[in-house]
C-alpha cells in the first residue's frame, strides 16, 4: 500500500493508493479522499452568545462554548476590556466561558464581546445586554375624605409604559360601570368615582403587572354624610296625609293665589306643576307639558295659568301656577335667547295675560294691545319661585345668573316673597337617589343649597330640594312630602304677602 499527500486547492487531502498481488495476477484498488478539516476541525464557536434583556437589580450571564480546549479569554463592554470585580465575574469551565454581572443597572447595558485564542486561532463572539428598570410606583395617591354625591379620583404613576393594572376596593376586583372608570394614559392610572356613595367607603388598591412583576399602591377613601338630619322633616304617610289636607282646606285672604315659577331650561318649572298635579290626583298626567328630551331649548312658550283640581272634588286648589319661557344665555351673535327678564317683571305686576306667547327679543310693552294695564289684585304674583336643577347650579354661566339677579331686585323692590326649589336632587347625588329619605343627611345637597344661596341671596330657610315625578308610574310617599312640605311654605309666603300688600 502506498500513501500520498497533496493538496487541492487550499484543503489538505490524503490520496491512498492499494496494490494486491494474488497468486501471478497484480491490481490496484480505486484511490480514496479524505478531507483534513474532518480529521482535524478548526477552532470555533459551538454555542454564541445570545442578546439578554434583565430586570435592573437582577444577575446577567452570558455564556458560550468553543470545541477545543486550552483556549483563553477577554471580555469586553463596548472597547473596554473587563477585569474580575465584585460586580463581574469571569468563569471557565472546561470548554465554556461565562461572564457574569451582579445587580444589573442602566449602566451595564450594551454589547459584550469575548474573545477566544488558542494557538494562534482567534474567535469572538458579540452580544447585547438591555437592562430593563424594575417597576416602580413615581406618584402615589393618597387619602380621600369627601361627601356624599362627590367626585373621587385616584391616580397613581410608574416608571415604565409596558405594564398593566387592576384596581381592588377590599379583596374585590372592580370592573368599568356606570358610576365607576377606570383608565391608563401611558404611565398614570387613573380611578374615577363619578358621585360617592356611602358604601364606597373603604381601602382602593392600584396593582400594577408586567410579567412576574407587580407592585401596588393603597389609599383610603372615605364617603361621609352627616349622622343627624340638618332639617327635620317627618316622611310618615301621617304627615303627607297632613300636609295635603291642610293645602286642600287652606283658605287664604286671596284666591287664588298667583305663584309664579322661573328659572334656566330644563330646569324642571313644568315638571313640579306636573307633579303638584299628580299628586292632588293619584295618577300621572301631563297637565303641563314639560320638556322630557333634553334639547336644551324652552319647552314653553306661552304664559299659562295652571289649576290643579283635587282627585274626587268638584274644586280646585285656591291658589294657581304660572310657568314661563326658560332663561338661557345669549347665542355668539348676542341675540337674546329664553324669556326676557323684561316679560317676567311684567307677569310680577299682573301685566302679562294667559296665553302670551313669548317673544325673547320684543318684550311685551305697555303699546302692546295685549298689555294689562289694570291688573286685579288676582292678576299679580304672591311669591315668586325660581327651580334650579341641583346637578347644573355649579356650570349655569353668569350670563343667566345676571338675568335672574335683575328679576329678583325688582320682586324685592315689590316685597314679593321668594322661594328657590332645587330639584333633580336625585341625580345630584346618589345617596339621596337610592333613599330620598336620607336627603336632610346629604352633605352634597346641602351644599348645593348653599350654592344656591350664595349666588341669588336667597337665604337657606327659603330654599326646598324636591324630586319630580319622572319614570315613576305610582305615587312614592318621599316624594310627595317634598313636595307638599315646599308647597306648603309657598302658599303660606304669598298668603301673608297678599293679606299685607293687597289692601285686604
């Protein structure tokens, strides 16, 4: 057998050659290749370092492994080369090399490089190390101490933008409704609880999540409302039955009696009529219409007395309703809109006949044939009673404010008596919305009364928070004392009124 080596091209390669002799016959065997990269690798890489992404506190290794022994190491971060510290530690193991980092922080990311020797032979390998923040809370919320039908919010804020959160009142989880949001704007959490009840009481917890890791935040909120009744007011059917038949038998030194109801649209003037109606006749009826839609338009636009008959008499109350145009701002081209204040001080002094239809840029005017110039004493108005909604008073514009103030100075002027009706106190807040007989403990109503004071001088013993009727189909007893209580205040103001100013 004869061996012979050569080369082709820049692979090494071994070409054998076999020759047999058997018995007076000689041969020679097919040669053979064999490949010298088979029998003798080079040096390189049997694993890479891979890119790591860890968490700022946390170990970082990267490893590698090579296919020969005896091979040395350097690491680099970035150009720098690294050296054994208590931050970094070095490891070989046989043919694996690993680079670790202790307690990873912003400062050690980038790209690590090794690089392998062994005679002669060099390989390196590159990897890039990101180092992720831990979760942290930068804006807690705090402690929330409000009243009843308020608005709670928490918002709390972390360090990083991919996380997710839940909110918890207790042990509870809590879901989006119609009283309660939830949302995140990038790295801020935000809990709304649109009016505060009672039962919202308790410890709110913030959780937030990515991956394995969360942290949270907690806060106590408290919802209060006054442990006594702030005005006394019985809600036994006794007492509605009372108040009605007093109303019923009144007799007063004038009849009828002129009241006479203003105030913003929507406000609900048409809806307490409708209601003072319903309840003199056990069943709901629209004697005076009132605008259900919301549109934000006066529904009435005549000027119309309103008699409430009693349910199984033949009579009617003695006293009688007026209901006007709403007052609204003046549109962007400064046209009046809603009732002039001028038609109102008009109907004040008996001038304004039933059916007047309402003109908010041509007041009436004494050259107006439909002017009563000799007003009876039954034509003048006896109390005056602006209705404001209790969910609206804080965001009515000046503008209307200042129409109501001029209507008020001159029925002040007049000694008309002056009464302020809040309604939609049920919308207003939620307390008073699930239990109208907790209304005289509802420090949001009270509030709003007091708001109401505060903005037209009316003092707080003139001012009575109701609830029309609406969706109910039946008479509810909370409702009707309400009423009849706020009605029996008004009748008695212009009752003395008309015995003082009227000449009788």
């Amino acid at each position: 057998m004869k061996r012979h080596f050569s080369e082709q091209g820049s692979l090494p390669f071994y070409t054998v050659n076999v020759v047999q002799f058997s018995g007076l016959i000689f041969w020679q065997s097919s040669f053979c290749l064999f490949n010298m990269e088979y029998l003798f690798p080079s040096f390189k890489f049997t694993k890479h370092l891979e890119d790591t992404e860890q968490l700022a506190g946390k170990e970082v290794t990267l490893s590698c492994e090579v296919n020969k022994y005896g091979a040395s190491a350097q690491w680099f971060h970035g150009d720098k080369q690294i050296t054994n510290s208590t931050k970094v530690t070095m490891v070989q193991k046989s043919r694996r090399f690993d680079l670790r980092i202790n307690n990873v922080q912003e400062s050690d990311e980038g790209f690590y490089r090794i690089k392998l020797q062994r005679y002669g032979e060099v390989v390196e390998s590159t990897a890039k190390v990101a180092v992720q923040e831990k979760i942290v809370i930068s804006r807690y919320f705090q402690d929330v101490r409000v009243n009843g039908g308020q608005e709670v919010i928490l918002k709390c804020e972390v360090n990083r933008e991919d996380v997710t959160a839940e909110w918890k009142k207790g042990d509870q989880l809590l879901t989006t409704g119609r009283n309660v949001v939830m949302e995140q704007r990038g790295r801020e959490f935000i809990l709304k609880i649109k009016q505060a009840h009672s039962s919202d009481t308790g410890l709110y917890t913030c959780l937030v999540k990515s991956g394995r890791e969360e942290v949270k935040c907690s806060a106590e909120v408290a919802v209060q409302e006054f442990d006594k009744e702030w005005r006394i007011l019985n809600f036994s059917i006794q007492n509605r039955n009372k108040l009605e038949a007093e109303l019923i038998q009144f007799k007063p030194k004038l009849e009828p009696l002129r009241i006479l109801l203003y105030g913003p649209v929507g406000s609900g003037k048409s809806s307490f009529i409708n209601s003072i109606d319903v309840l003199f006749n056990g069943q709901m009826n629209t004697a005076s219409l009132a605008d259900s839609a919301g549109t934000g338009y006066s529904f009435t636009k005549k000027y119309k007395t309103h008699r409430i008959e009693v349910k199984g008499r033949s009579k009617v109350l003695p006293f009688v309703f007026n209901d006007v145009m709403g007052l609204e701002d003046k549109k962007q081209d400064n046209k009046p809109e809603g009732v002039a204040p001028e038609d109102i001080i008009s109907a004040l002094k008996g001038h304004i006949p039933d059916d007047y239809m309402f003109r908010p840029s041509a007041p009436l005017t004494e050259e107006q044939k439909s002017y009563n110039s000799d007003p009876s004493p039954t034509d003048k108005v006896h109390c005056l009673v602006c209705v404001l909604p209790a969910d609206k008073i804080t965001f009515m514009t000046d503008d209307v404010f200042s129409k109501m103030k001029q209507i008020r100075e001159t029925a002040s002027d007049m000694g008309i008596p002056q009464v302020t009706m809040v309604t939609r106190v049920d919308v207003a807040c939620p307390v008073v919305g699930s239990n109208l007989g907790k209304i005289y403990y509802s420090i949001k109503i009270k509030e709003k009364m007091q708001e109401c004071s505060n903005r037209l001088g009316v003092p707080m013993n003139c001012i009575f928070p109701v609830k029309n009727y609406h969706e109910e189909t039946k008479l509810v007893l909370e409702v009707d004392v309400l009423i009849l209580d706020a009605l029996f205040h008004i009748v008695n103001f212009a009752n003395n009124y008309a015995a003082k100013h009227m000449g009788i």
